[in-house]
C-alpha cells in the first residue's frame, strides 16, 4: 500500500534537512607548502604555517587530517610535515606538540580550538625563549601539529548534541589507524636529532582533548605498557619508567575508566620509582565537565546493558583498590573516583605553607613529593590522595571547576601554566 503524500514529503523533506545538515567531510588544508602568516595573509589553506615570525615568540604549526575511517586524508600532507620538521632539526633543537581536538571541532579555519592552540604555543615559544637566556643555552624551535578529524557530523544547532556517540566510535577508529603513524614519526624525528648530541633536547609533547584525549589514549595505551615494562634484550638494569615521546596529556578526555584501569594496574604494581622518575601520562578532568560527567555514563548504561562485570580487588604495594567494573565501564574516566590519583585547586589564602615549583627547582620539588602532599605549581595546587606512590608517573587529576569551568574551557590561563610546568619538568635534561 502506498504511503500517502504528506508522509512521503515529510519524510523526504526530513532526510534533506539532514544532509543539508551534515559537516564537511573534505580536507581543508590543501597546500602542503609553507607559508608566513602576517597580516596581509592569513595562509588557511596551508598546511604549514609559521607564526610570528622573527620574533621572540615564533612557531610552526602544521596540519595533519584524518578521516571518519582513521586514515590520513593525504599522506602527503604529513610527508610535508615530516619533511619540514627533519629540515628545521637540521640546525635546531625543537620542541614539537601536538593537539587533538576533540567533538564539534575540526580543522576548518578559525576554529576556536585552532585559535587557542595558537595563543598556547606563542607562551611557550616566549617561555623557551626566555629559559634559554637564563640557563645561556641554544632556545628550542617551538613547533605545533594539530590533528583535524571530523569532531562534528552534523552541524544543526541542538541536533548536534545528538552526534556524542557517533563521534565517539569515530574517535576508537581514528586512535587506532592513522594517528598512532603519525605520532610515532614524530617522536622518530626528536629521537634522531638528539641521538646527534645537541646542546639542548628536542622534545615531543602530545595533548588530546574530550574525544581527542580518547585518540590520543587509544593511539598510545600498548605503547605505553610496552615502554613502561621495556621487555627489550639485553637489559642489564632497571630504569625509570619510559612513557611515548616526553609527556601524553588528555584533558577532560571521554573514554571509559576501564580502559585506563589497566594503565593503571600496570603502574601500581611497580613499588617505588627513582628520584629522577617524571610524570608521563597526566589526565586532568574538571568536576563541572557534564558532558563526560553525566551524558558519558547516560549512554554508556544503555550500551554496556548485557555485558557482565566483575568486582575485582587489588592489593598493590600496600594500596588497596575496589575495582567495580561496571561503574567503571559506565563511566569516563575522570569521574571514576577509585582511579583518581591527585587534585588540582586554585591557591588561596587558606593554603598552608607547601614547596612551590618554578622553572628552576622543579626537578628537585618533583623528586621530593611525598604521600598526601600538596605542592604549588604557579596558581595552582597539586595534592597527592595517597592512593599511588607519589612518583607514580600516571597522574589521573580530579580539577576544581574554578581552574576549568566546564568540558571545552581547558585553555584556560592557570591550567596552561600548571601543564607549562609540567611539560618544563618533563622536558628538560
């Protein structure tokens, strides 16, 4: 029986309101040269770009897109990349990082996550700038890779917020392919120049946000395990524990708890870490993220219904951990409570009397922590739960909602100098 008209043109009228709908899914950078950007050129559509040039806070940024499948949306996009970063470490030492964003972003111009990566490299080049007269060493070339996947698929206000679980899926794929390739050729290019003995090391720094943060996960969780137990022939000694590149940072990352409960495992059971032991893997999720907080755990009820969960109990190095796996399973990994290692608050005048870190003392204030302590980074307060060996060099960070408001705040000015620090301690010789 046919369907009378109306319905048909409902219907159809329906299914054109959401093509019309959809987000782009064609590359945006098409030119892989590079280009200077001043204020008679804005460069969108190259790929690699440098920004304030000659001065004191000049970067690179470049551009590598993947597409809903995790493959690279041109390989000589990122052969452009390569090749311009292996020529700039021909006669500099450089400091690559790398952004993935996260859901209802891409690659587009001017999108705000762009413009925010932007201003964050701009202070670290002035920062690497400004460390390099102090210490009257060579200064770091400060580059930037921001990793474009369609973070959005349908554009139509409102009805966007219906694409959580759709582009979650996309973010497993894109981790798993493409990603992890680039990643490690970038991490091969700091390798070969310091293997050269510069004066000062280059060094790789990998920041994934919301979606991007499970990316980032998902393209470096085995390598991770693989560097932190480092099985390799011919080991004479055990060392510190080994991350991928210098630092992975996931911020308001919306993945499960349960995929982290491994890392985690992994970490606890090694006792005591080495004075010199530095962070490696730092997940940092504000208390007012509801996206991750409530909307994460809502549709992973629904999804995880016939799967079957175990309660399993850990006694690590004397640290006693519940491990409910269904909790686990249901919610993000920020907002499982048993998991979280340390909290992050604003300085107050209530604060008591702790060790500061600054650029010049971090190694020491790190190597010094101790069980339930609290130590100030800039504006900041880092405090130790007593759940994990203060050294442990997996951080997965509990933030008050006054140092980032909400999921997409994580620019926010004290958090970028908490991460600077961070990255400062990880970084440096």
């Amino acid at each position: 029986m046919a369907l009378p008209k109306k319905i048909v043109s409902l219907w159809m009228l329906s299914i054109l309101f959401i093509i019309t709908g959809c987000a782009s899914n064609e590359i945006y950078r098409t030119d892989y040269t590079t280009c200077t950007v001043s204020s008679g050129s804005q460069c969108v559509k190259h790929s690699l770009q440098k920004h304030n040039a000659n001065t004191d806070s000049e970067f690179m940024l470049g551009f590598v897109e993947i597409d809903d499948q995790g493959q690279l949306r041109d390989r000589a996009q990122m052969r452009a990349l390569i090749d311009s970063l292996y020529q700039i470490a021909v006669n500099d030492s450089i400091l690559i990082n790398v952004f993935v964003h996260g859901w209802h972003h891409n690659a587009a111009p001017g999108d705000p996550n762009i413009e925010s990566f932007k201003n964050a490299l701009a202070r670290l080049s002035k920062i690497e700038h400004d460390l390099s007269l102090t210490k009257h060493t060579a200064t770091r070339k400060v580059v930037g890779v921001y990793v474009g996947w369609r973070g959005e698929s349908i554009t139509i206000p409102g009805l966007n917020y219906l694409t959580f679980w759709d582009r979650k899926n996309t973010a497993q794929e894109v981790g798993h392919l493409g990603v992890t390739e680039l990643l490690l050729k970038l991490e091969e290019i700091a390798n070969v120049k310091n293997s050269l003995s510069p004066p000062i090391k280059s060094r790789l720094v990998v920041v994934g946000h919301s979606f991007g943060g499970a990316v980032v996960y998902n393209a470096t969780t085995q390598i991770l395990a693989s560097r932190f137990i480092d099985s390799r022939a011919g080991k004479g000694y055990v060392d510190t524990a080994k991350g991928f590149g210098d630092l992975v940072v996931l911020l308001n990352p919306a993945f499960k708890a349960l995929s982290y409960a491994t890392s985690y495992d992994l970490a606890q059971a090694r006792c005591s870490y080495f004075d010199n032991q530095v962070p490696r893997l730092v997940i940092l999720t504000s208390e007012a993220d509801y996206a991750t907080k409530l909307a994460f755990p809502a549709g992973q009820t629904f999804s995880t219904f016939f799967e079957t969960h175990n309660t399993i109990e850990r006694n690590d190095c004397k640290f006693s951990l519940t491990l409910d796996e269904g909790e686990a399973d249901r919610n993000a990994v920020g907002h499982y409570l048993p998991l979280i290692s340390h909290t992050l608050k604003p300085v107050d005048e209530q604060t008591q009397q702790m060790a500061v870190a600054s650029y010049a003392n971090m190694k020491n204030i790190w190597s010094t922590q101790t069980k339930g302590g609290s130590t100030q980074f800039g504006s900041t307060v880092l405090t130790h739960l007593n759940k994990t060996e203060p050294r442990n060099p997996y951080l997965n960070i509990r933030v008050d909602k006054e140092l980032i408001a909400d999921h997409n705040d994580v620019f926010g000015g004290r958090v970028m100098d908490f991460l600077r620090l961070l990255i400062e301690l990880s970084t440096t010789n």
